[in-house]
C-alpha cells in the first residue's frame, strides 16, 4: 500500500483503516519532520512479535533453521 500524508490519513481514515484490513497489507503515514508511521492489522502486528521472541533465542532460532 502507497505511503499518505497524515493529513490525507486523518481525512479517509475510515476508508484507508478498510483499506488496510481488506488488503492485509500495510499503510505508511508520512509525517512531515517526523518518523513515518505504520498502520497494519493486529493479526500481522502479533505474528511478527511472535517471530521476534521466537527468534530472539539463540537455541531457537538454531532449532527452527
């Protein structure tokens, strides 16, 4: 999904939200003079924290290589 503005994220968000949960894909939101932003479903959010601690474990990490 292309990169908005956070003026156009706050004036469609309810369509870019749908967007975001009918694609599974992510939003960027660009801020000016700030760090972007991602907006992405809870379902992608808890399955990369899932990866993360998985693989945050030497042992683990090995054992799933």
């Amino acid at each position: 999904m292309p990169m908005v503005s956070q003026s156009e994220f706050r004036a469609n968000i309810a369509k870019l939200l749908d967007q975001v949960e009918a694609d599974s894909q992510e939003l960027y939101i660009h801020r000016q003079g700030k760090e972007a932003m991602v907006v992405m479903p809870l379902s992608t959010f808890e399955s990369w924290k899932e990866t993360e601690h998985l693989m945050s474990d030497p042992a683990n990490r090995e054992h799933i290589k």
